[in-house]
C-alpha cells in the first residue's frame, strides 16, 4: 500500500462520494477509478469540479455526510487562499487566538521556524513553542530536524504542520518524539480553526467565512 492521498488533492465531485454515510460503495462517476489510480501513481487529478453538482448516478447523495463535504469545500479554500507564508500566518493566528504570546517570521529564510508561540502574559513561560508550517507532504528528516530548530530557539516544544500530511515515516518519528513534538495535518488544522474561531481576528474571518449550522443525524438503517 503506498501512502495516502491528501484530501486536498481530490477534486470536489469525488469528495462528494466519499462523503457518504456507507460504509462500503463503489464509486462509478466521473471516471473515478482510473483518477484515484492517477493519483496513486504521483500524477495530478485530470477534473477540476470545485462547484460540481451533487447529484450522483452512485445513488448515495441522499445519504452524503455533509459535515464532510463542508470540511472539504474549507479544506479547498484554504489550499487556494493560503499558499506558501500565508499558510504560517493562519496558524500563527490560530495559536494566538489559543491564548499564546506569537511572533510569525517574515517571509524569506526563517532560520528553520515559522512560528515562535511562548506562554504567559509577555510570552516567557513554558511551553514555549518553535513551529514549522509546510504546504506538501512531511518525511521523518524535517520532523527530525524540528529538534535541532527547537535547541537553536529555546523552546520546550515543537509543532510541525503539514498540510499535505505525513509519510509513515514521518508518523513513527513522531510517535517517537511524542512528549516534544506534535504534529498537524490539514484535519487537525481545520479542527484548531473550527475550536479558535470565534476567537480569530476579523480579518481571518474575512478570509475564512464561516457559520454554524444545525442538520439532522442520518436515521440508522
């Protein structure tokens, strides 16, 4: 099995599907099969439907997991709005509005850290945190390395944020170094901005619109 495909690089007619309630279905449309094999294989997917329809000769949309497609619809629209150091500047923010004292590097070489996030009303007390943001998939090196990058700053910890998500390497170096450094992928990204978003400055909330709906739990079968 080889590693995982980043939600982030599907496209949106096929999220759909996979948001399904089912536990097992088999997805015919659009030429799924031979698109999720692209995929695997390193290429990029040959469809770009961002606004695609619902409707799905798969017979599953009455039964689409909404939460789930609205995951992925934030999920894109973060991919698109917050590429390169703008990506460091949503989690700087996200950190800040967890309650820590936040400096966010500027754009250009950063010496190893995107984000520095200190404890306490001047940032001083620990945790003190060296984070690293990156847009593709992470290997064990550069979770590695966080901790050369931690010593040169001082901090007692480390996050590493990946929103292309983490090789099965990268995941063992980080069970490893469990007690120091965590780690976040685009879900666990998403889930910091759902929990701080009432707390995030207005102008994240501009970038990012989002309000809370209330919808029914499917009826179980």
């Amino acid at each position: 099995i080889g590693e995982p495909i980043p939600r982030s690089s599907i496209s949106q007619d096929l999220l759909y599907s996979f948001g399904a309630f089912l536990t097992v279905f088999q997805v015919t449309r659009n030429d799924a099969e031979n698109r999720i094999r692209a995929l695997l294989s390193g290429k990029k997917d040959s469809l770009n439907l961002i606004g695609a329809s619902t409707s799905d000769p798969d017979g599953i949309d009455e039964q689409v997991d909404l939460e789930s497609v609205a995951r992925d619809q934030i999920r894109k629209l973060i991919t698109q709005k917050f590429t390169g150091h703008a990506l460091a500047r949503l989690v700087g923010e996200i950190m800040r509005a967890q309650g820590y004292v936040v400096q966010i590097s500027p754009e250009g070489p950063d010496g190893g850290v995107d984000v520095l996030a200190g404890s306490g009303s001047s940032g001083f007390e620990a945790p003190r945190i060296a984070v690293q943001v990156k847009s593709g998939v992470v290997d064990a090196p550069t979770v590695h390395q966080l901790q050369g990058t931690m010593k040169n700053f001082e901090a007692t910890n480390g996050l590493i944020v990946a929103w292309g998500g983490f090789n099965s390497a990268a995941l063992k170096e980080g069970r490893r170094l469990f007690f120091s450094v965590k780690m976040w992928d685009s879900d666990d990204l998403i889930k910091q901005l759902f929990d701080n978003y009432d707390r995030l400055s207005d102008e994240i909330k501009i970038e990012i619109p989002l309000k809370k709906i209330w919808s029914l739990l499917p009826e179980e079968v």
